[in-house]
C-alpha cells in the first residue's frame, strides 16, 4: 500500500515550558509532559530559545521535590516546578527552550532534605541538549537542596557524571531517541486521546487526554517527542465513543516513525487502521528503524526463503532468553510469505480479535529490498488456552 508522506517542523518560539509542533498547512498541537499542567513560568523578552529536555525520577516521595532552571544571577525563570506540584513517583520529561549561549542555573530542592535518592527511591535528573547530547547526569544524593551551572547549546565535551556517595550507584546514563506520532482523526476528533507509556504501565512519559484535539477535526496531527533510546513503550490510543476513529466517520490510523518528521517512510516503526472499539496499544521500540529485512538464515526447506533469527515479541508479552522462548504461557507461532516484486508495499501486523491490543508487526517498506522472496517470521504470542 502506497503512502503519503509529511513533513514536520517545530516552532521555535515557544517560550511557556513546552514543545510546539507546527504543520503547515495542518493544525499545531502543544506537547505539555505527562500528567502536567501549566507551568509557573516567569515570562522574559521574545526570544529564540534552544530546546532543552529535563528527565527526572522522582523519588517514593514526589511532592517533596521541586525544581527551577533560571538565569545564573537568578533574575529570570525560565521553567519552575514548586514543591507539591508532582503528585506521582514516576519519569518526568520537561521541556523548555531558553537563548543558546546564555549561562544558566537549575536548581532542585527537596522538603524532606534527603533529596530523591536513595532511601526511598533512586531518583535522579539528566539534562539533554536539543541534538540529544547529555549536558548533566547526577543522581539524586542531596540533602535540601542542589544547584547546577550550564551554558545552553550542544556540548563540546560531556561533563563527569558526579556521585557523592562512593557506596551509592548513580543512575544510568541513556541517550534519548526522537519519535514523530503521525495520527490521522475523523470528525469526532474530540473523542480521541493517547498517550505513551512504559511497558508495564507505571510511567506515562507522554499524555494527550481526550478533548485534547477537540477542534482539529478530521485533522491529521503530528506530534515529536523524545524517549529514553533502545527502551520499549505502549502507545495507548482511546476514543471516548468507543467506535475508534475508522471507518464510519473517517479513515483514521495511527503511524509511528522514528526521527523527527514523517516524511521518510523508511524510518516507519508501526502503522495501525484505527479501527477499534475504546482502546488501542501499539509497543515499539525508540530507536531507528530496522534497515531493510530481519536478520536471515537459509530455510531447511527452501534456499531461496528467509528467516529471522529472533522470534517477534515483546518483553512485555513473553519471556525470550537469546532468541528462544523460555516462557510457558507463550507460543511459538511461523509466518510464511511469498512475496511479489513490489515487496515494499508488504505490510501485516497480529492483534487481538477487539483490535485493542498489537502483538508484532512489519509495516510497509519493510521487505524493500527482499523482491519475490520467501519470508519465514517466527513470532511469540500469548496462549490464552
């Protein structure tokens, strides 16, 4: 199946905390971090300002903990988070843009004075440049409060990774990974929302509530967020009226494509008809896109056939120690394909009867360069007796 691609771009001039993404020609959307609302921000002059992306684990005890990146002479805030504003021990991704080159301060505090490590909890923060280069990495050992310099850009050299407790690991150090969601609504767009969660649903890294695209009706909506790399997630779609959004009122779907825009089909992680009921999961993986076809060997049966070496899974669905199933409540299930000469238009995914639940998949350009093969897929799923 042919595709359309798009192009994404971001708006620099945001100034509130967030991440603008603007289409043109389609509606923009604000990407605020999960479970946030506005931030209390001290407005400065127009300016355009360098992404920044603040991680931070909360502790056992998140409304002890407060933070606020300013000036390095503290007379402009450029993002603040008081004390009592987190409500949840979860990973928190905060955005702001402040003028690159310009020296600056983040500040955390902590009520409790035992910082968010290691007691009840090990916590710790990281700052990343807008290229995704670490510039801070330190864990939670403080007692009421801790400050920390930095100049806004790229860095030239990563800075040590500080510990002031010998017995006491710091948390570890992980690059984040681009991901655009390409969603295409119908005209009940008000009754759509998703978000992105980590894999056994204790954090949510990402949320876009329903009533979010209230007035982009039959829009198709893009939005980039950054993910800690190589980490699998669930993007959890919703529709308030339980209809998903395909095909009565629309031809909805969902893509997720690794990177910063949707205009390389190529980089497509997963695609989705949203046809479902109220729920939708899709897991990937933030990282880059597969190159071309599985790892191959030949067939036993077939030389001209492939076949992955690694059945298809995910880590929250079976157990799998270097390839093989090691879990009981698994199957294993082959795929067999014979391919034309337009492989790249090959696409399938496995779901659960409702629709509400993807297993594995390959999405379209996948097979780009396995032309009137034989493909052999081993895929685990669940047995549900």
């Amino acid at each position: 199946e042919d595709q359309v691609a798009f192009c994404s771009t971001f708006d620099n001039g945001n100034q509130n905390g967030v991440a603008s993404l603007l289409i043109p020609g389609k509606a923009s959307h604000t990407l605020a971090p999960a479970g946030t609302n506005s931030p209390t921000v001290s407005h400065a002059p127009t300016w355009d300002g360098y992404p920044l992306t603040l991680l931070i684990q909360l502790d056992d005890f998140p409304r002890e903990t407060g933070f606020s990146i300013t000036s390095a002479d503290k007379k402009i805030i450029y993002l603040e988070r008081r004390q009592g504003y987190y409500e949840k021990s979860q990973l928190v991704v905060e955005k702001v843009q402040i003028p690159e080159g310009v020296k600056a301060l983040l500040t955390f505090t902590d009520e409790g004075g035992d910082g968010i490590c290691c007691e009840n909890g090990h916590g710790y923060f990281q700052l990343y440049s807008d290229q995704g280069s670490l510039i801070l990495d330190e864990s939670g050992i403080f007692s009421n409060g801790v400050n920390r310099t930095f100049v806004v850009g790229e860095p030239q050299t990563l800075p040590p990774t500080v510990s002031s407790s010998p017995t006491v690991s710091v948390a570890p150090s992980f690059n984040v990974f681009p991901i655009t969601i390409a969603v295409q609504l119908d005209q009940w767009s008000d009754e759509t929302g998703f978000s992105i969660q980590s894999i056994d649903g204790s954090n949510t890294f990402y949320d876009w509530p329903t009533g979010s695209f209230s007035d982009q009706s039959s829009d198709l909506i893009f939005e980039t967020v950054l993910l800690p790399r190589d980490t699998e997630v669930i993007l959890r779609v919703t529709d308030e009226g339980g209809d998903g959004f395909c095909c009565l009122y629309g031809e909805g779907y969902v893509k997720i494509y690794a990177g910063e825009s949707a205009e390389d089909e190529s980089a497509l992680l997963a695609f989705k008809s949203a046809e479902f009921e109220s729920d939708l999961s899709i897991i990937f993986q933030a990282g880059p896109a597969p190159s071309v076809s599985p790892a191959t060997t030949s067939s036993p049966t077939d030389s001209a056939a492939k076949t992955s070496s690694n059945g298809l899974t995910s880590s929250g669905w079976c157990d799998t120690r270097n390839g093989k199933l090691v879990d009981d409540t698994c199957v294993e299930v082959t795929l067999v394909m014979e391919l034309d000469k337009f492989s790249a238009e090959t696409s399938w995914f496995i779901d659960t009867n409702d629709g509400g639940t993807n297993f594995a998949s390959r999405p379209d350009g996948y097979y780009a360069e396995m032309q009137s093969q034989k493909i052999i897929e081993t895929v685990y799923l669940p047995d549900d007796g």
